[in-house]
C-alpha cells in the first residue's frame, strides 16, 4: 500500500473501511436494539396522531382567537361601565367616599 498524500486528495475517499464493515454494523445494531422493526402501521397511526393534534391545536388557537376579537368588538364604553358600577353602589357609600375624598384634596393644599 502506497503513502496517502492529504494534498492531492481530489474526488476520492481518504478514509477505507474492511470488507463487510456495513453489513456487520447493521448486524451488531440490530443485535442491540433488537428486531423491533417499527411496522407500516403503527407508523402511519403515529403520523395520524401527530397530524390530529397539530390539527386540535390549531383549531383551538382560532377559537380563542376568535372569542377574543369578539371580546375586543363588544367592550364596553368605560363611561357606562363605571355608570353601571356606581349605579349598584349605595348612596351612603358614595357619600362617605366622597368625604374622604374632599379630605385629601384639603390636606394635599
């Protein structure tokens, strides 16, 4: 066998490997990993399932997409929110609120 030279590598491999390597490597991973050969259908029930569920995923991004823009569109105008909200507030509340309220404003002067 004649010296190897790195420089004047060209189109062919640098590396040899013995005769049979590959056929022997496919043994020893089938030694380990053993026969279980994953069968047509149980590849195509796993692709089935992972299309579903990026499908499941998606659709429940839309709906709560969806359910938010209509949220958006049907916002309250803030003032007949806070009208509502003191509509349900009694008027001794309001009152005493109010009070402590004129309070701060004088200390605050």
């Amino acid at each position: 066998m004649k010296d190897f030279d790195f420089d004047n590598i060209g189109k062919q491999m640098p590396y040899r490997v013995p005769a049979g390597f590959f056929d022997e490597a496919k043994q020893r991973a089938t030694n380990v990993c053993g026969e279980h050969a994953v069968t047509g259908r149980k590849v195509i029930l796993r692709r089935t399932a992972a299309i579903v569920s990026a499908a499941a995923v998606l659709i429940g991004a839309a709906i709560v997409g969806i359910r938010l823009l209509d949220a958006r569109h049907t916002a309250v105008d803030p003032e007949q929110y806070y009208a509502s909200l003191l509509s349900e507030v009694s008027d001794d509340t309001l009152e005493e609120l109010a009070g402590n309220y004129m309070e701060e404003i004088s200390t605050d002067l």
